[in-house]
C-alpha cells in the first residue's frame, strides 16, 4: 500500500515537503514520512510502499548512533498504539498509519544551510569536476575518475532552497550567511558525524559515497534536525560492487530515475505513473538498505 497522506490528518499542519509532512502536536512536532517520491524536483504520482518506514526507522537508528557527537531533535519514533495514543489531540485517534513512519521532534530555529559531505566524486560534483576541474567551486585534485574516493571528506554547503536547485556557497559566503561561529561548528559536526558513519557503514559493506545534514538551534544549542544518513539524503553504495571510473549502483530510487530518462519525460509536471516492475525495484531497494544499514531484519507491521 502506498502512503501518500494527500489528505489531512486533521491535525495543524506546519509544513509541507516532497516527502515529509510536518504537524504540531503541543509544543512539539510530528513529522510523518510519507511513500511519496520525487525526482528532478517533481513529486511523482505513484508512491513506493514502505519507504516512507524506512526513512523514518533509518533516521531514529541514526539519531541514537551519533548522539554521541551531537544532540538531535528526535523525542520518540512512533512504532507502538500507545506511543501514537500520547499524541492524540482531543482524545481524537490518529491513524495507525502513522505507526513506524513518524516521530515527534523538538521545535528548532533551522540553520538555511545544507550540509553536504563528500567522500568520493559522484553526482553534481563530478559534473563540475569535469568541466572546470572543481568541486563546490573549490580546485581539485587533477585526474579523479568519476566515483573515486577523495584524498580526504570535503565539506561542499549549498543555500537551502524553497523551490528550485540548492546553490553552492564558498567559505565567505557561508560565513555571511550563518556567522563564523555557527559556520565552524556544522562544517566539524558534518565531517564527524560522515566519518563515524562512513566507518560504521563500511563493516556492513556500505559505501556512504556523500550525504547531507541539516542542523537548527534548540535552546541555543545547535543540534541535528531533519533526517540524517538515509537513502534519500545520502548516497550508498554496494561495497562489492564498487568500481571507479563509472557510475555506481546506489540504494535509492535509481531505478525511478533510469526509467524516467528513458521515458523522455520532459522533466516538467505532471510526472507519469511509475510501472509496477519499477515500483517493485525501488521499494526492494529501499527494505535492503534498512536491513544492510541497522542489522535489523525489516518490518512493516507494528502494534
């Protein structure tokens, strides 16, 4: 079953994205994870079951992992009746949809930024490298292939945009935008947070080839927010499958993008409808990088 949530939960809604909703519950927030799925900035209209549970198990899993390097928003993941029955306005009843895709969070003042780490030349960075020879703007080492692990993690900021492509932004400018303070702070948060990971993920064969954090201030302490190391904010890779000097298979939705190239879609509303063998694809992809990542063998039934 696809979970899209196009109709409200009867609770305030706080904000809207491509794949997450956000409402208020008291002075907290509950974000939910919905299957929906998007590519090249566009919302699809055929959603991928179960991805919105991996989304969320794989963020709370992480979340606990690295509160060691830094403090999180997330107060619970919702994977019990009564965990979902303590956020139920009114005596209302949420629905058990939510179960296993949703967590109530801290409220944050979000830093505008997103922190992306870069341990291997792959997607927009490669793009770039091949034709100017930088990443982020920034020169590079000369006669990377693309993949290639990088001498060392770079940290690469973009501006953090409401609609549209995310913008790189160089040392000054990040400074201009979030002080020289705060810059510091999510530039060293990011490259600990990626390197723990990346070790961690390795002893389970996972390349995490780059990701993306984002950080906001609770009670004037800087603290991870959003989602952190999932599929859809990072790029795996199958360990035994790595070879540089071409593209990687990755956990994620590459078979909705393979295919939507091969459509000749003009990249523009509407989206077509994803076939079945490609739904089927995706979502198996998604389960695999659960399973690969926590150790944990995946489920979608919760009570």
């Amino acid at each position: 079953m696809n979970i899209l949530f196009d109709s409200s939960l009867k609770l305030p809604l706080y904000g809207k994205g491509k794949v997450r909703d956000t409402y208020q519950v008291g002075d907290k927030l509950l974000i939910v994870a919905t299957d929906r799925i998007s590519a090249f900035d566009v919302v699809l209209p055929t959603g991928i079951p179960d991805k919105g549970i991996v989304l969320n198990q794989v963020s709370a899993f992480w979340f606990g992992k690295t509160y060691h390097i830094i403090h999180n928003h997330m107060v619970e993941s919702i994977e019990s009746r009564r965990a979902l029955s303590k956020y139920s306005p009114w005596k209302r009843p949420l629905p058990e949809l939510l179960l296993g895709r949703s967590m109530t969070v801290l409220k944050a003042e979000r830093v505008p930024v997103e922190c992306v780490v870069r341990g291997y030349i792959a997607g927009s960075a490669w793009v770039e490298y091949k034709k100017k020879g930088t990443i982020n703007g920034r020169k590079s080492s000369k006669g990377l292939v693309e993949s290639q692990e990088l001498p060392e993690p770079i940290f690469t900021p973009t501006t953090k945009a409401a609609v549209g492509h995310d913008m790189p932004l160089s040392p000054g400018e990040l400074t201009d935008l979030v002080g020289a303070r705060t810059a510091r702070k999510i530039e060293a948060k990011s490259l600990e947070i990626y390197n723990y990971a990346r070790s961690y993920a390795s002893e389970r064969g996972i390349i995490i080839a780059d990701t993306k954090f984002e950080f906001g201030f609770h009670d004037k302490e800087l603290i991870l927010i959003d989602e952190v190391l999932t599929p859809d904010s990072s790029r795996f890779w199958d360990a035994s499958q790595y070879e540089p000097g071409q593209s990687q298979p990755s956990f994620d939705k590459q078979p909705v993008r393979d295919w939507l190239i091969a459509s000749h879609w003009n990249q523009k509303k509407p989206a077509p409808a994803l076939p079945a063998n490609v739904v089927e694809a995706t979502t198996e992809r998604y389960r695999d990088a659960y399973t690969l990542l926590t150790g944990r063998k995946f489920k979608n039934v919760f009570i």
